[in-house]
C-alpha cells in the first residue's frame, strides 16, 4: 500500500520522478568528469596513472562504506532532508575538485605533520594528488546516499503499479549523465592551463541549484521512517523461505556476478577515454562524442536486454532460463574485448568497444532480478552489502590498472580480461544457483 499520497495530484508525483532522474543524472556526472578531463590535468598537474588508479580506489572505498552508512540513515532519518543534503555535499565536493590542487597545497604542510613521507608540501604534483584525493573521497562518500534516499522516495510515492515506470526514470538520469558530461566537457575545455576546472564547477552549481524544486515539490509527500509495525505487515506477505543452504550458494554466486560485472563496468568507465585518447591517438574532441556514444549503447543494452527477456518468457522459456540466455549473450559481446585488445586506431575498434558497452550495461537488469529473489524482508540490506562488495573489488582493480599502464604503456592486457569477467559471473550463476521451481516462476512471470 502506498503510503504517501502526493497531496498535489497525480501528475505531481511524475515531477518528482523527473526531479530523480535529474539527481541521478548530476551523481553520474559529477562521477564521470575526471575521467574525461584526466588527460589535461596530468599534462598540467603533473599525475600519473597510478595515481589516477588510487584515486579511483579512494572513490570507490568511501562509496562502499557510504552506502552501508547511507542505507543505515535513509531507514532512521526523513528521506526529505537527507536527501538535498548528502546532493548538497556531493555538489560541494564536486566544485571543490576544480581547486583540487589548491586544496592540496593547503592541506599538505597539516598532513606531512601528521603523516611524515605521505605528501611533499614542496612538490605540486603531490599537493595536487592530495587535494584531488580528499575531493575524490568525500565525493563517493556523499554520493552513496543517492539510491538509498532515491527508492525510499519512489517507493512511499508510488502505487506498486507505477514503481517499475517510476523506477526506470530514474536509472535512466545515470545513462543521460554519462551522455551528457562529454559534451559538457567538450564546451568548456579548452587547451588553456586550467579551463579543466569549469566542468566540475559548472556540474556542481547546477547539483545546488537541483534543492530548490525538491524543496517544493515533496511538500506533499511523507517521507518520514516507517513505524515498525508496517515492516511486520510487510513480513505476513513473503513468500516460503528458500532452503538455508541453497539461499547460502544464491547469496555467493551473486557476491561473484556483482563483481565480475562491475569489474568490466568500472573498467571501461575509468579508462576508456585515457585509452583513446593517449593510447590510440585520438583527438581529445573526438574522444568526447565517442565517449557519449558509448554510453548511448550502454542505454540500448540495458533496455534491450529487460526486452529480451519479456520476448523469450512470451515463447514460453522459463524466466531463469531467459535471464541466463540473455546474460550469456551480454557475456559473450563483453567478450569481444579479447579481439579489442589487440587493434589499433580504426572504425572496427570503435565498433567493438559500442557492442562491449551494449553487452556491459545489459548485465545489470538480470542481476537485479536475481537479487530480488532472494529476500523481501532485507532487500535493503542485501542491497547494501553487494554494493559493498562491489565498491571494494574495483577499489583494489584500479590502481592496478594504472601501475601495469605505467609500466608497460599498454592497456592491452586490461582490455583483454576486463571483458571476461562476466564469464566468470555465468559461471557461477550456472554452478551455485541451482533450479528454479515452479513457484519462483510464477512469482518471476507475475512480476516483483
């Protein structure tokens, strides 16, 4: 039952809607725009991609530990104020990026007196890193809060037949994202030291901006924690547990399927455009629009591959079987990296990298589902602990990435196995999850 009528209308809810896209949009971007302005800032700052690697690896460990703290917070605290604040700080520290390297200079005399050896106060490239570092951190830190604070709200302010349609706005505002901040980045980066900063500057004052119409616009809603009693009423209408053993091996094959996908994911979405760019030679413009090209193919994936499972379940293939069938064919298009690997600058490289970011993206709707068969009760938290797991393996990846590119000055070997690994997730999916019976298969053709 809903529990939050929009005292506005009907039409006020899908303004909100719009207002989550629109949030998931900014969280991406701000995300997304040191990737696509890496190159000018190592060539004026000085960083190398190790350390381009350790940045990432502090992104994802406070992202990790922020949700499970986010997650923890959005079921105490309304979901009215957490929300604008944890974008308010997200935002603040997506600007602050922009100055990253005047941060550092003023943070490293305090962290060497702290830390003896960590930083070189004298050393521009190591304030930068500093300072890009902390930025870097409380960015992923605040941006954890985005999916908890985000379903909360769809799910008070949505009828159970309106979610599906109210939840896909939603997750479409990180594929808008990834579209746009290229073409932003192309717009305000010039060759001029330091026009890398207005990206994150611009980005950031619009994220501001974003709190006013939220403000407004959920004057209407209830947000506030549920009382227990609704959880117990929640419980009454579970269906029969899954066998102890079995929902053990369940909960291990998708631990290795969220890692596995988001290995190549994150991999693609970190250096994709450093490769091009410094490894085939790309012009930095063109690398630009192919980036939202890519990310326009990665959208298709995902639709097409939530359609493809409707098509194959209508010709009477069991939902898992589906689900595995159309993850196998993801898998497979991922697996053309092995032949990406070894190209150099040329239409037919292009090609592949769009059906690898197709097939990467088109893993997530399966997983997904799969995650929800395992418990209603403690979705939320089950959510929150994959997530972790998933932050914290593409922690360790990247920084590996960026010691094995500065050693051998290839990506090759990255791009051979990063699309592999959803392989591994089939295989694990095929060995731990075990048949389906036919209750879960009704419940699966019945929707969520």
């Amino acid at each position: 039952m809903n529990q939050a009528p929009l005292s506005s209308g009907n039409m006020g809810k899908w303004w909100v809607c719009g207002l989550l896209l629109l949030a998931l949009m900014l969280n991406y971007m701000d995300r997304q725009t040191l990737s696509l302005t890496i190159v000018p800032i190592s060539k004026e700052l000085g960083l190398s991609n190790t350390q381009y690697g350790l940045l990432e690896k502090g992104f994802s460990y406070a992202f990790a530990f922020g949700g499970l703290l986010a997650g923890w917070l959005a079921d105490k605290v309304s979901v009215r104020w957490l929300y604008p604040l944890v974008l308010f700080a997200w935002s603040a520290a997506g600007i602050a990026s922009g100055f990253a390297d005047r941060i550092g200079q003023a943070l490293a005399p305090l962290v060497d007196s702290w830390s003896p050896g960590f930083v070189d106060p004298d050393s521009p490239t190591s304030c930068a890193f500093l300072g890009f570092l902390v930025c870097r951190t409380a960015l992923g830190f605040f941006e954890s809060g985005q999916w908890p604070c985000a379903l909360i709200t769809t799910q008070r302010l949505l009828e159970p037949a309106d979610r599906p349609f109210g939840n896909g706005l939603l997750q479409s505002g990180a594929s808008v994202g990834a579209i746009l901040t290229p073409l932003v980045v192309q717009a305000l980066v010039s060759g001029q030291p330091g026009s890398w900063r207005w990206p994150f500057v611009v980005i950031g004052v619009v994220g501001l901006i974003w709190i006013l119409p939220w403000t407004w616009l959920v004057a209407g809603v209830r947000l506030d924690p549920l009382p227990r009693r609704c959880a117990l009423d929640e419980d009454a209408a579970a269906p029969a547990r899954t066998p102890p053993g079995l929902q053990v091996r369940r909960i291990l094959a998708l631990c290795a399927v969220v890692v596995a996908i988001n290995l190549t994911w994150h991999f693609f979405r970190v250096w994709l455009p450093k490769m091009l760019e410094e490894y085939h030679g790309y012009q930095a413009s063109s690398v630009r629009y192919f980036t939202a090209a890519y990310y326009i193919a990665t959208d298709l994936g995902c639709i097409t591959a939530g359609f493809a499972v409707r098509l194959l379940t209508a010709r009477r293939m069991t939902v898992h079987a589906a689900r595995l069938t159309i993850f196998l064919a993801c898998a497979l298009l991922t697996a053309l990296s092995t032949v990406a690997a070894g190209l150099g600058q040329g239409p037919l490289l292009l090609i592949l990298l769009l059906l690898i970011g197709f097939g990467s993206l088109g893993l997530f709707p399966n997983y997904y589902s799969l995650t929800q068969e395992l418990s209603r009760r403690h979705q939320g938290k089950l959510t929150g602990v994959f997530g972790f797991v998933c932050w914290v393996a593409t922690a360790q990846m990247q920084p590996l990435v960026g010691q094995h590119v500065d050693r051998t000055h290839s990506f090759a070997d990255g791009i051979f196995w990063a699309g592999l690994a959803p392989a591994v997730a089939f295989l694990a999916l095929c060995l731990l999850w075990g048949r389906a019976d036919q209750s879960q298969r009704n419940s699966d053709s019945g929707g969520p």
